[in-house]
C-alpha cells in the first residue's frame, strides 16, 4: 500500500458539490495512506496494542476489532502475539473494507485465527470477549446509539477485560477547540494535504463524523458500567482510552 498509485488524492481536485464521505472503494484503495497522513498517533495507538493485550488478555480469548476497516489492529496483534495467544472478530459494515481486511490476514498471518464479519455494530450478537478495540469508529454513529452500544460491550467483556475506545475529540472550550483544530490542519499541511483538501474533506465528513468532548467520551464509558477508564494517549484532538471491567 505504499506505493505512490495508493496515495490520497480524492480531494486533490475541486468539487462542485462535495459529497458525504463514505468508506467506499475509492477510500479502500488509499485507506492507509490516509490514516498515515490525517490521523497523529494512529501508529503509536496500533504499536501499544500488543502491549495492552499482553498485560490483560486471558491467553486463548476472544478480541473484537469493531470497525475494523483494513485490519491493522488484528496484523499489530498477530505480529506480535503467537498463533494460539488469541481469537479475532473484526467486524465492519463497508462491504469493501471487510473483504480486503479478510483477504489481507489470509496473506498476511494464515496461521492465526482470524476472522472478518461485514456486520453493524450495534446489532452484532456478540460472544464473551476479553478484549474490544473501538478505534475510531464510535464516532461514526448517530451519538443516541452510542450508549446502548457502549453496555452492550461492556456486558460483551469478560471479568477482567478491557476495551480500547480511540477517537477524535472536540474541546468545551471554544479557544482550545480552535487552537487544537488549527494545529491539526498544520499537521495535514505538512504531510502534503493542500487547504483544499482539507476543507473538502472537512466538508465531506460534517454529519457523518460527530465527535464527543474526552468527559462525554469518560461519561459514557461510566453509564455503561465501567468503574474505571483512563485517558491514556492524546495528540491534538485525538485520543486513546481504556475501560476496565473487573475481575
């Protein structure tokens, strides 16, 4: 995926009428390039998953990706961690992400159980799990779905479980919103994203993408059930949580 064909460029040119995004083909094709170039940290969070799972994973259980997109949190996790150390659902509703995800861990790591469901959700009939990634998929759907989904896993994990909840967030405060916002289009600047990029996909992504502020994100995680969830990655206005269930 790195070569120069796979490169994001689907807002490289002006649009009369820029459409709602969408994880489409067209997204599939330059997905990691994309992630690499407009998500900081993206690759920090992938790189401590393995770590986390090793730290509380029960050997043997069941870990769901949901949202899943290309898989790059099953491969961090099977680069790492032996065939039989785990068991892995990821789930997605694009039709083509979950069809790459599958073909790329049948390449990638035959050897681990590897699994990939095109799916909703927020309807998935779930089985006891000891680990849930959540990255960057929570804010994709309509915020009054967002708390059923949220007990439901919660109810999902095993006693001693943790979730992985990563999003982009938005600041209470409009100053630091502003200023966080602002940071991030420098950042997108300089991995070669042009402001007209910028402002397109931004256009293309209002109403489909709703963040939550880092206390909504705690709030929800506490009326689920959770006793204890921790901030525990933030880079700009994107951040990285995880919920304990308790043993």
């Amino acid at each position: 995926m790195s070569d120069a064909s796979y490169r994001d460029a689907i807002f490289s040119t002006p649009l009369d009428k820029v459409a709602r995004f969408s994880f489409d083909e067209q997204v599939v094709a330059c997905f990691p390039d994309m992630i690499r170039r407009s998500v900081p940290g993206y690759g920090q969070i992938l790189g401590m998953l393995s770590l986390i799972a090793k730290r509380h994973l029960r050997h043997g259980a069941h870990v769901y990706d949901l949202g899943c997109s290309l898989g790059a949190s099953g491969l961090a996790l099977a680069g790492a961690l032996p065939a039989d150390a785990f068991r892995y659902t990821g789930i997605d509703l694009s039709p083509a992400m979950a069809a790459r995800a599958k073909q790329t861990f049948l390449d990638e790591c035959p050897e681990h159980s590897m699994q990939v469901e095109e799916a909703d959700i927020r309807t998935y009939e779930y089985a006891p799990s000891g680990m849930i990634i959540l990255n960057f998929t929570l804010q994709f759907l309509p915020p009054a779905d967002r708390d059923a989904l949220l007990k439901r896993l919660y109810d999902t994990l095993e006693p001693g479980g943790v979730l992985i909840l990563s999003e982009k967030t938005v600041d209470a405060d409009e100053r630091d919103n502003a200023w966080r916002v602002e940071r991030y289009h420098d950042f997108k600047r300089a991995n070669g994203y042009s402001d007209m990029e910028i402002s397109q996909k931004r256009t293309a992504l209002e109403n489909v993408l709703i963040p939550d502020t880092l206390d909504a994100l705690h709030e929800r995680l506490s009326l689920a059930g959770f006793p204890r969830a921790m901030t525990w990655f933030q880079y700009l206005n994107f951040t990285s949580l995880i919920a304990f269930k308790e043993g």
